[in-house]
C-alpha cells in the first residue's frame, strides 16, 4: 500500500507548525502517523536542550521530529535551523519503518524550509545538535 499518495494534508498540524515557527513556543514537536494522517503528539519546552529531546524519542517506533536547533556561528551570531528529523529506529517493525518512509516526501514538501535528516539512533541526533550538556557551535550547512 503506497502511502504518500493518500496522506491527508497536514491541516490543523501546519497551522500549528507556522505557530511554533512564529512564537517560538516549543523547542521540538513530534509527529505520528494514524491511518493515512500525520497527528501532532507532543512538543517540548523551548528551554529544553538536545538531551531532552533524545530522552522523549520512542524507543521502538518510527516518528516525524520538528526541532529549533539554535546556534553561533563562527563569528559570533546567533543563528538556527530548524531540522524535520525522521526517526527510525534500528529496532523498529519493517511495517512501520515503511510507512514513514512512504509518508516522508509528502511531509516534508508541506514544510518548505526545513532539513531533513534520518536518524536512526541517539548518536545521530546528538551529532547534530549537540548534547551531554554541551551547546553545539557547528554550522549545520557544514554537515
């Protein structure tokens, strides 16, 4: 069964995804797939750092991921990024692993923007954004 040519638009999600962007009122979002719509689950505090973020991924199933990454550039400026993260872990059902992966081109193009980036373990996020109480000062477009 082809997914991404079913999937619902996001609707309400988007609305509250351009929100999110606007007020800065979340640090991450994370997303679901129910039936044939991607369903917004949860966010995080905009305080929280990339070692909340790891800590609240599920552990054996596969979700779509909006996070802030927040930054200095080299010289100094505060920049950021805001990452569309498709979390699959090694240990997720093929089904499920799947299904995202059907749903993701359509998730993403709704969300002009945004990097995406697969991630498959803690190490790839926190490669990324940083972690273990430390702040990252990488420029993203360096990965």
């Amino acid at each position: 069964q082809r997914i991404h040519h079913e999937l619902r638009p996001l609707g309400r999600n988007k609305r509250q995804i351009q929100r999110h962007q606007l007020r800065k009122k979340a640090r991450w979002m994370m997303f679901h797939l129910h039936e044939l719509e991607v369903v917004y689950e949860k966010e995080g505090d905009v305080k929280d750092g990339p070692d909340e973020f790891v800590s609240a991924l599920p552990s054996s199933n596969a979700r779509f991921l909006l996070y802030d990454h927040e930054f200095s550039t080299a010289d100094g400026r505060k920049a950021d990024t805001l990452y569309l993260f498709y979390w699959t872990p090694l240990n997720c059902n093929q089904r499920e692993t799947i299904q995202y992966t059907q749903a993701l081109p359509t998730f993403r193009d709704e969300l002009p923007g945004v990097v995406c980036k697969t991630v498959t373990t803690h190490n790839d996020i926190t490669d990324l954004i940083g972690g273990g109480g430390e702040e990252s000062e990488e420029d993203p477009d360096d990965f």
